[in-house]
C-alpha cells in the first residue's frame, strides 16, 4: 500500500483484513484514503518504469552470442517457425511505431 505512514498502513492493513476486501476494493480503499490526504492515487506506471520495460525487453530480444546465434536460429527453423517470427517482428514493429508515434505527439 502507497501510504508512507506506518500507523496509516497498519490501520488500513486491519480494516482490509477484517473486511476481507478483494484486491480490487483494496486498491479503491487505499486511493481514497491517499484522496483524503490529499495526495493523488498512485501511478502504477511511471516513464522510468516503462523506459525500465521497454530496455529489458530490448535486451531479450537478442541472444547472448548475439547476431551469430539469430542466424544459427534462423538457419535451424522450419518455414512456418520463420514465417510465425517474422509475424511477430511485424507486429512488433508495428506496436513499437504506434507508441513512438503517440510519445512524439505529446513532445
């Protein structure tokens, strides 16, 4: 829970528990007490949580030996195992536009 205060958590921590409170009523508890603060909801994504996203997936995209192991992929794939990843890229590549384009409109 995003409240910062031990007494604030520790209470909070009782009434959901003796509510027995689901996680999404959890959640819309704590953004109303955080409102009653006067402090605005909590973002569940930042642009460093994103940025932190978007490198890790970045970095999955390509095996450790590096281009070198892509082609020993590549070479050892069947035609509908290249033709399903080449969908996937394409896809890829679509979204990664879709998302550039979105930030460069807000910039």
């Amino acid at each position: 829970m995003p409240l910062r205060e031990e007494r604030l958590m520790r209470d909070a921590a009782h009434h959901v528990s003796a509510m027995k409170l689901t996680v999404d009523d959890t959640r819309t508890y704590v953004a109303v007490l955080r409102t009653d603060q006067g402090k605005p909801p909590a973002p569940r994504l930042t642009p460093a949580r994103w940025l932190k996203r978007v490198k890790r997936a970045q970095a999955g995209l390509v095996p450790a030996n590096g281009k070198r192991g892509l082609e020993k992929l590549a070479a050892d794939a069947t035609k509908e195992e290249r033709a399903e990843l080449m969908q996937a890229l394409r896809d890829l590549m679509a979204q990664a536009k879709s998302l550039s384009d979105m930030l460069r409109k807000k910039a």
